[in-house]
C-alpha cells in the first residue's frame, strides 16, 4: 500500500540530514536537499505525483495586495519550475493532462497579513 519510491525535498540541510535518520528504516523514501525554485537535480521523467505542504506559505511575506519584489520572484520561480516539471511529467506520458497530479496544500489566509 502507499506510494513506492517517494523523494522528499526540503532546503535545509538539517531537515534532510533529520527526516533521512528518522526514516532510515522505512524502505522507498529518500531525502534530498533541494531549491525549489530549480529542481535540475530531480528528473521530470522520474516524477509521477507531487505533493506540495506549505512551500508558497514559507515564501510569502508582507501585504497580499502589494507584495514585495522578493515574494514576486521567489513565487514566480517556483510556479514556472513546477509547472515546466509538471508539462515535462505530461510529454513523457507519466500524467494525462498538465497539472491533473500536482496537489498543494497551504494554511495561508489573506487575513493573516492584516
């Protein structure tokens, strides 16, 4: 049952060097150190599903409505790299349709910002 071969990513080391000793055991999960916001390292083809908790949450700061040029770029960076990841997933036949397998999970509230 569950997903085989699962990579997990995070940008810090220490995530990484901790979920990979609290997972050791557990067969088919693999931690890597990854920027986001270019993922060269993970092959496309390799991907079938990509779950997403949290990253946009952990990128964005300040006013929803006027959002500093750092939350531009950081955000813009990492949208373009999953959706060319997710269109590369869909010419190689590993989904039906862009998009139909990138699920994203977020807390964020534009209330939150008031």
């Amino acid at each position: 049952m569950g997903y085989k071969n699962q990579v997990c990513v995070d940008f810090s080391t220490v995530i990484v060097q901790t979920m990979s000793l609290k997972h050791k055991d557990v067969e088919g999960i693999t931690w890597k150190q990854v920027d986001v916001r270019c993922m060269d390292q993970i092959s496309s083809e390799s991907i079938d599903v990509a779950f997403d908790k949290g990253t946009l949450d952990a990128m964005i700061h300040g006013s929803p409505w006027d959002p500093p040029e750092e939350v531009l770029d950081n955000t813009s960076r990492y949208i373009r790299e999953v959706c060319s990841d997710v269109a590369c997933m869909a010419h190689h036949g590993n989904i039906s349709s862009q998009l139909s397998r990138y699920f994203a999970s977020s807390n964020l509230m534009a209330h939150s910002f008031m």
